[in-house]
C-alpha cells in the first residue's frame, strides 16, 4: 500500500530501511576466510552448496562462448547492446582525465592519471541477470587502459555473454555469490588476482566487498537497494510517473520510489501504480515494493523546501518532471544522477543514454559518485622544484617540520641549501 504525507512533516532518513548484516557479515567472512585459504576447491565448496558449477574446469567459460552467444540473442537485442555500448563508451572517452601541468615560481607539479593495471567485474546470474550492468563497468574500465578486467557472473546468460564480448571482455568466470568475491580479492589458481572490484549485487555480494576493501582490494562502492526521486509539478503525466516509480520497484521489494507533488496528482499516480502493476510480468514482487512508495504532497511553491528535502535524501536516481526544471536545478546538490525534465527518465540512463548506472545508494550521494572511466584511475602527481625556490622552501619546511618534532624532515630539507 503506497503511503501518502506531507513533505513538510516527512524525515528523509524514515523512508529507507536499516540493513542488518549481522548474520550475513559472519557467513560471508567464513566464505572469505574458506577461499583465501582454499583457492578454488573453497569457491567450488560454496558453488556446489549453492547450485553453481560442479568441478574446476567449468569455472572459466571458453572464449568461443562470447562471440558465440553474440548469435544465440535477438538481432534486436544484440543491436540495442551495440548502441548502448556506443554510447558509453562515446561518454567515457570525453570524461577521460587529461594529465594537469601547475607551475609556480617553486615548483612545477604535474598531475599525471594512470589506469589501475586489473579490475574485475561482477554482474548478477539468473533472474537477476543484467547484461547492461557488464557495460556500464567493462566499457569504463576498458577506455581507462585497465590491463586486465575479467568478470564473474553465476549462470551467466548469453545476454551477458554477448555484453562481455561487445565490451572487449575476454576472461569470464560462471561464479557468484561472496565466493566470487573473495576469488577475484585473493586470486586462486584459476581466477587472477585484480586491484578493483565493481559490480552490484546481492546483500551477501555487497557484503564481501565491504570485507575485502579493508584488507584486500579497492572497490567501486556499497550498494544497497536501488531508488528514485521524482519531483512532479502538475505539468506532468500521473501516468508516466507511475511508469517511472514501477520501473524502479520492479528490481525488489526493497527498492524504494519517492514521489514530491500536488496533493491531487499524488491520487492519480497511486491510481495509476496500481493499476499498471497487476498487468506487468513483475507483479509479485511490485505487490510488495509497491508498499515503499511514499508521496509526498506539496503546493510547490516554496522550491527551497523541496530542494532542501532532496539533498537531505540524497537519492540514487533523482527525475524532475517539471515544466521548467532549470528553476530547481541549481539549488540541488546531492544525487547519484539527475533526470531533467519530461524528456528524461532513469530508464534512459540505465540502459542506453550514455551515462553510468553505477550509483551511489542510501544518500552516499552526499559524499559519493557514480562509476566512471576516473574510477579505473589514480592520479600521481609528479613535484620538480626550481633550484631558485631551494632556500624559501627549506626555511620554511624545516621550521614546519621542528614544530612537529620530526627533525630529520628538516635536516633533510636543509640538507639541499647547506654547505
């Protein structure tokens, strides 16, 4: 049953649901624990246990299998991936970081990016299977110059298959779950070590990357349930926006669509919610989700409020379906991504606009971004200090260095201006 307030009186923080990963964080750290030591017979332990691969020569699918699954898919679909991947990968090569030259009568520091040298890649098996999602991490990582990027998927289907050869990926591995994880974390016989985990996937997944971060590997971040925003003035259609929250509610029944408009829109969008529900594929599991959608009810004319209740909220995906979008556009300031007007939409971005889907959830859009081609990258800066700037640098590094009481840092210092 969708829930129905006024903005004025709804805490942001109320709508999402703590996660309690007490049980999960101790099965996943024994699965970590089993593969590490272990290697393969620890990921095939769990595979096994869990319905996955039988024996260690199925863990890496043959190369064949990709260009082979390329022909095993609709030619409508195939074309669709083609153009998605065009776009991301159109995307990725503008945002690509160029190296930055800072010169001052010191020094002159050159900001130089570099790609990290492995990324592996995790995309949901199954029901669940999303052949975008190997998109939208491989193609980044590829235009980065990432050496080597493999993926691991449970049951991957050729949908998937025929993503990883369309995004350049050649190592692909039937695995899943925390086992999956914990390969590409510690490497096994079988599946290479890498720098970087990216990927969305179940609570146990999300779970082993928060593990492996802290000892392992760097990953692309925490996600948790998916989520929109959709601030509606009365120019939009409350049959669209139900469109919208549906399409966001169908991924589970803990994804969550918030909706902010006038009080007689709010009616019809939860009209329209429910009657489009019943005749979706989905409906079993929109039947619950549909219990997180939360309007919310306002005479629009105060925007700083409005503004004010977003940031705070911080969501995943953030539409505003306005008239004039542009009146609220600069007082918003934390959101994985924005929709801009009618035109746009998060289905759009999911799949074949070019951005990324890889966004930060839970309101860590306050602090986070989205997966991007700067996410396969790290920056070192490269420092030359002029002979003429010796003495002033010394001077003053030294009497920093004395005050903290590290005076070697400044014997060294001084050590280029003595004789």
């Amino acid at each position: 049953m969708a829930l129905e307030y006024k903005l004025s009186d709804c805490d942001p923080s109320s709508l999402r649901k703590s996660a309690r990963i007490g049980g999960i964080a101790d099965s996943v750290r024994e699965i970590l624990s089993n593969v590490k030591s272990n290697g393969d017979e620890g990921v095939l332990l769990y595979e096994r246990k869990f319905g996955g691969i039988q024996t260690q020569a199925q863990m890496r699918i043959p190369k064949r299998k990709l260009e082979e699954a390329k022909e095993c898919i609709p030619k409508k679909l195939l074309a669709a991936l083609g153009f998605a991947a065009k776009n991301i990968r159109e995307a990725a090569l503008a945002s690509l970081p160029q190296e930055k030259t800072i010169e001052n009568q010191y020094a002159k520091i050159t900001q130089k990016p570099v790609p990290i040298k492995s990324a592996g890649i995790y995309a949901p098996g199954g029901k669940a299977a999303y052949p975008s999602t190997v998109l939208m991490c491989a193609i980044p990582a590829k235009v980065a110059g990432v050496e080597k990027t493999i993926l691991c998927s449970p049951s991957p289907t050729n949908a998937v298959l025929a993503a990883c050869a369309i995004a350049g990926i050649r190592e692909v591995y039937a695995i899943g779950g925390a086992q999956a994880i914990a390969a590409m974390a510690y490497g096994t016989k079988t599946v290479p070590k890498v720098q970087k985990i990216a990927g969305p996937g179940n609570a146990y997944v999300t779970e082993a990357k928060r593990q492996v971060r802290s000892e392992s590997c760097d990953i692309d971040m925490l996600a948790g349930p998916t989520e929109v925003l959709i601030i509606a003035d009365e120019s939009a259609n409350a049959r669209i926006i139900a469109a919208d929250c549906l399409a966001q509610l169908e991924h589970g029944e803990d994804s969550i669509a918030v909706v902010v408009c006038k009080k007689q829109m709010a009616a019809a969008i939860k009209k329209e919610a429910f009657l489009q529900a019943k005749t979706l594929p989905r409906s079993a599991i929109l039947e619950k989700s549909l219990q997180n959608l939360f309007l919310l009810t306002t005479d629009f004319e105060n925007l700083r409020q409005i503004a004010n209740f977003s940031n705070e909220f911080a969501p995943e995906h953030l539409e505003l379906q306005m008239e004039n979008p542009a009146t609220l556009l600069p007082l918003l300031r934390y959101a994985g991504a924005i929709f801009a007007g009618v035109n746009s939409c998060e289905a759009f971005g999911d799949y074949c606009v070019g951005s990324n889907h890889v966004l930060p959830t839970g309101g860590s859009a306050k602090f986070a971004c989205g997966l991007s081609v700067s996410s396969f990258m790290k920056t070192m800066e490269i420092i030359e200090v002029k002979k003429s700037a010796l003495a002033q640098l010394a001077q003053n590094s030294a009497e920093i260095a004395n005050a903290e009481g590290l005076q070697a840092h400044a014997k060294s210092a001084l050590a280029r201006v003595e004789k």
